[in-house]
C-alpha cells in the first residue's frame, strides 16, 4: 500500500501527459569536483574494479553511485542499461539484450547539453526537475483511490476503489531524486554517473515497486546545434540567414534540391517559426534524406541571425535555399565537392523585391517556371525535373493566361524562366517589374539585364525497370 508517511508521488502523477503540482525550489547545478574518467577495463572488457550492488534509496543525500555499468531493478526485476544523449538522455536496454525493449527519458537542462562537467541533485520531494518519462516493458495496471480532505484542507488517501486502464507510458516532474555527474565531452562520447530513484510505486501486480538505475556510462551524444561541425559531417555547406521585414507569424524555411547522379534526387527542408525568441535558441534537424542531415538554428530574435547546416552530401551541384514559408526566397547554386566544406551566408529581404512580366510566343501554352540561376554563365543548363521541382517547391510556377506570366516578390538576382522549350536567364531587381518578351531577339548587353536564350537539355529518360 502506498502510505502517507512515504516521499509518494501519488499526487505527483498522471499517465501519459504529466503536470507537476506542489511547492520546492528549483534544483541547482553543481560543477563536479574531479574529473570523470572511464573505470579500468580488462582486454575482454570487463570492469576490474570490485562491484557492490546497487540498492534502492530515495534520499539523494544518501545515494552512493556504485562502480560498474549502469544496472538496477524496473518493475521488480533487475536489468543493465546503456545511456545516450539524444538531446534527452536516454537509458534503455542495451542492443541486442534479452527481452522487451524499455527506456526512460530525461529531458537535460540546456546546460548539461554544453559538453561541460556537469552535476546535478534533485531531490525526490522537490517539484521542478527534469522531467522523466518512462517506458515500461510491459502494462502497468494503476490503482484509483479514494480521498478524503484533512482538517488542513490536504487530501488524504484512504483507498483502493478500482484500477485505471494497462499504460506503459508514465511521466513524472517530482517524487523521484536524481544525481547526475558528466564529464567534458570528447568527440561525440560523454563520461557519467548517475543514481535515479524513481517514487514508489503501487500497482496492480506490485504492492511497492521501488525501480532504480545507478551507476557509469559513457553516452554517444548526437553533436548539439550550436557545435560547429566536424570531419564526419564532411561534405557540408554552412552559413548565416539574415531575414529583413519578417514578420512574427512567419516562418523561416531552408533546404535543398539536387541531382548529384542520374539515380539520386536529393531534397531535404525545414522550417521554424521567426517569433521573437526568449533568449533562447531554437532548432530543428531533419534525417530523413539521409545520409544527409539538415540542421536549422534561430537566433535571438525573429530578424537572426539564424544558421543553417547541410551535411554528409552526395558531392553534385545543389542550389541552397532560404526564404520566408509562402514568401520571398533567395537560392544559391553550390558545387559541393567531395571534401568540401561549403560557407554561404544568405539574407532574405521581404522589403526588397522586384518582378517579372513573361510574353510568350503564342503557340505556347500551360505553365512558366521560374528558378534562380547559377551566377556561372558557363555552368551546364539545369536538368528539366530537377528544374521543375525547384519551381514547385520555391512556388514559382506560374499559368500563361493571354500569353503572359506575371512572377512578383522575387529576391533581387539572376533566374531562368523556361516554358514550352523555350529559355531565358533575367535579372530581376528591387522594386520593378521586368518585361521580358520571347519574341523579341535581343543580344546581350553589360546595361541589358536580359539575357540570351539558352538551349534547353534533353530530358533524362527514366530508367527501364529489371524485370
């Protein structure tokens, strides 16, 4: 049974999402004393210092971090445990271990993130930790009580009048204690201790359950986003994002479009919103055209500057982009080589923009693309698909209606305008609309901010599938 007399956290809980209740300052850092450095290990790997075996204890003040791995008892059974910082730190069972998978979430204060010695004390009567998220490996089955309200106006429980429904999710913001040592991060590895007892805890199957973890690790930690990036991440392209006019409800997008090989299309994007930030960076990180990994970070303020990172690109020609979502977009070819390690800064300037006004021949019909063009008058002539998704995604097509296509809000620079096979590189510049006219023949000149037309490659043939 769960007593009163108990540091519980019947009050403190609920299944799935958790808010915390009650009163307690606000746990503080402390930097560790020494140094944290691996135990010594033996060639098979294994620890040479004597283990003494964890127990449970919910006072902080009395944990004692044991030698040896991380180990403990979930749910009333032991189990080993391996720890990543993933931005939360992770404990989970470690791969390729016997039985159901489980894990339980951290989620670290900003400055246990900074690759630092760190320490931490929470105690279990203490509101405002870190919130812990626990997985179990199977349901639990939790008891409603019944209350009754004391003379000073507490809660106090009396019973057991039911069970809720199997759960295997659990979050908690206190009743639990915590103490968390790490060490100065070197390369992408994080030296550690730690000791967390979770509250008790009364179940269906279990009277009291008392789970702990305690003991060493050393956490894979996923690079941070204020990290510059290192020589696993090469090739990348990287750089600043200055936005001018945006406004607080817009969002700020980045990305890439390319065809390194006739068998790769590679696109990737992300966004975030411009609000006034609290002092606080803010970024996002998208994997899944992987291997290449895209990382947006804000800055202080909606105007930035923000920064970008594209890395572990298939070498090839990319074009960069960076603008405000549904707004002005300004994109950057790139020749990524294959050690390459690529500065673009870009600024996105709603206030400046300028426009096109496109006469077609009129035999042609259906839609103009634009896309912006590469600053290198030799570069060979842009692949039609490839062509077509920039267009789509920087939401630059446009339908001929009475042989014209009017483009507005482009960032000043050079574009290509393409339709029924026709192609022509212009300059747009702020606050004018250029008119541009297929059926004029005009040639070059250094005042002339029309370009020849260009002949058009030959659309790839899509490969015949094997049977």
């Amino acid at each position: 049974m769960l007593l009163p007399s108990r540091k519980m956290f019947a009050g403190f809980v609920c299944v799935g999402m958790i808010s915390s209740i009650g009163c307690g300052s606000k746990p503080q850092p402390e930097q560790p004393n020494v140094a944290i450095t691996p135990e010594p290990l033996t060639a098979n790997n294994e620890n040479t210092t004597k283990q003494v075996e964890p127990t449970y204890e919910l006072e902080a003040a009395k944990q004692s971090i044991p030698s040896g791995p991380v180990r403990g008892m979930l749910l009333g059974e032991k189990v080993n445990a391996e720890v990543n910082i993933e931005g939360p730190m992770v404990i989970r069972k470690p791969a390729g271990a016997a039985g159901p998978d489980w894990q339980i979430q951290i989620e670290l204060p900003a400055d246990a993130k900074r690759g630092e010695p760190y320490r931490l004390v929470t105690q279990g009567d203490q509101a405002n930790g870190p919130a812990v998220t626990i997985n179990y490996p199977q349901p639990l089955v939790m008891p409603k009580y019944e209350f009754e309200t004391a003379p000073n106006g507490s809660a106090i429980k009396r019973s057991v009048v039911g069970w809720q429904s199997p759960t295997t999710g659990l979050s908690v913001m206190s009743g639990y204690s915590l103490t968390l040592e790490l060490g100065k991060r070197v390369g992408n590895k994080v030296p550690g201790k730690l000791y967390l007892a979770l509250p008790e805890l009364e179940t269906k199957s279990h009277p009291v359950l008392r789970d702990f973890l305690a003991g060493n690790f050393e956490a894979t930690s996923v690079r941070q986003p204020n990290d510059p990036p290192g020589p696993d991440d090469v090739p990348y392209v990287t750089g600043s994002i200055a936005v001018v006019g945006g406004k607080n409800d817009d969002s700020l997008i980045v990305g890439y479009l390319a065809t390194p090989s006739p068998e790769l299309f590679a696109f990737a994007t992300t966004d975030l919103p411009l609000q006034e930030a609290v002092g606080v960076a803010r970024s996002a990180r998208v994997d899944y055209d992987k291997p290449r990994v895209t990382l947006l970070t804000m800055g202080a303020s909606k105007d930035g500057p923000a920064r970008y990172e594209h890395s572990r690109l298939t070498p090839g020609r990319y074009l960069v982009f960076a603008g405000v979502k549904g707004g002005a977009t300004v994109g950057k070819w790139v020749n990524v080589t294959s050690t390459g390690t690529h500065s673009l800064d870009m600024t996105v300037d709603a206030t400046q923009t300028g426009g096109l006004e496109v006469s077609f021949p009129v035999e042609v019909l259906g839609k103009a693309q634009v896309a912006p063009a590469s600053d290198d008058m030799n570069q060979e002539p842009t692949d039609p698909a490839l062509f077509t998704a920039i267009a789509l995604q920087l939401g630059l097509e446009q339908e001929i209606v009475a042989r014209k296509a009017v483009f507005k809000g482009l960032i000043p620079g050079k574009y290509e305008v393409r339709a029924g096979g026709h192609s022509r590189i212009v300059d747009v510049i702020a606050g004018k609309i250029v008119e541009l006219d297929f059926d004029k023949k005009l040639e070059p000149k250094k005042t002339e901010p029309i370009g020849p037309e260009i002949k058009l490659p030959e659309p790839k043939k899509t490969p015949e599938p094997k049977p």
